[in-house]
C-alpha cells in the first residue's frame, strides 16, 4: 500500500453529502462531498481517520495531523477528484472551464493554447506546494516543473496530480 497513490474521480452528482460530522473549516457543499468521498476511500483502504485530526494549514492546505497519510481534492462544475497517498500530494481537476483574455495574460502568461490544462497543471503544484499566493501562480513555469506527475486528458475533463516520490503506483479506485 506504501508504494501507491489511490485516486478516486466521479461525477459530483454521484457523491451524497454523508451525514457526518465535517472539518470546521468545511463550509461549502462541494467540499463536503469531496470529503463524503474522501472518507469514503478511507474505508476502503482500511484506514482510520477521526475527523478531528483533520487540520487546515494557515496557508489553506488540509492535512492529518500526526500522521504520514496524504490527501488533496479538488472540484470542478461536474467532477470531484481526490488522490491519498503516503506520500505529499496535489490534485486539480477542470471540467468546463472558460478564462477571460485578461485573466489569461495574468495567469497564463505564454501559454497560447490549451488553458485548461496549463491552469490545472499550476493548481495541482500550488495545491502540492501548499502555496496559494498570487504571485508565485503567475510564476509557475507548466514546462519547467520538477515533480512527478500523473496527468489525465480528455475531451470530459483535464486532471493534474503531482506527488512527492518517484516509483509510485497510482491505483483508481471506487
């Protein structure tokens, strides 16, 4: 189980907002069903997690405290996509995604096609970095990445996953 990254990718309308207990920085319904789900692999891998050891950094980034257990989600209009692992991870996913001219001058500078997947491809490795500042996005090199990854395209959706080690199996699973 060590040597593998597990993630799950459904349709939100799928995912059911289990009636338990969520983190307090859990707010919004889309989060909750990527923790429904996010819980949902847990079982499934015979891990046990109370759901008060589930943090938020001060820069925003969820974590286990007092463990070595990874995870990171992401959603999109129609998608919720979430990675657990051993190892640190990141995730994103877009499904229908429009960006102004402007926003993509700021965002994605240099990039002249497939801004969907530039975008997601910056989101995963800022979510992987936990650094969500504005600046450091608009920095963010889509080629010059040193990390491993583990990418999804299609015509549905673009998905981005970055981990921390090399030699990692990524399993999908429910």
């Amino acid at each position: 189980m060590n040597d593998n990254i597990y993630l799950s990718v459904v349709l939100k309308e799928d995912i059911k907002i289990d009636n338990l207990k969520y983190p307090s920085f859990v707010k919004r319904d889309e989060s909750k069903k990527a923790y429904s789900l996010l819980f949902r692999m847990f079982k499934y891998l015979g891990i046990s997690i109370d759901i008060n050891d589930i943090c938020c950094s001060s820069n925003g980034k969820p974590y286990i405290k007092n463990s070595n257990i990874y995870f990171n989600y992401s959603h999109s209009k129609n998608y919720i996509a979430c990675a657990v692992g051993f190892v640190d991870v990141g995730v994103d996913i877009e499904d229908e995604f429009e960006i102004s001219n402007k926003a993509s001058l700021l965002y994605l500078p240099g990039i002249k096609s497939n801004f969907r997947k530039a975008f997601v491809t910056k989101e995963a490795y800022s979510k992987l970095l936990g650094d969500f500042d504005d600046d450091f996005f608009k920095n963010i090199d889509v080629n010059n990445i040193n990390k491993n990854k583990y990418e999804i395209s299609k015509k549905e959706y673009d998905l981005v996953l970055f981990y921390d080690e090399s030699n990692k199996n990524i399993k999908k699973i429910l």
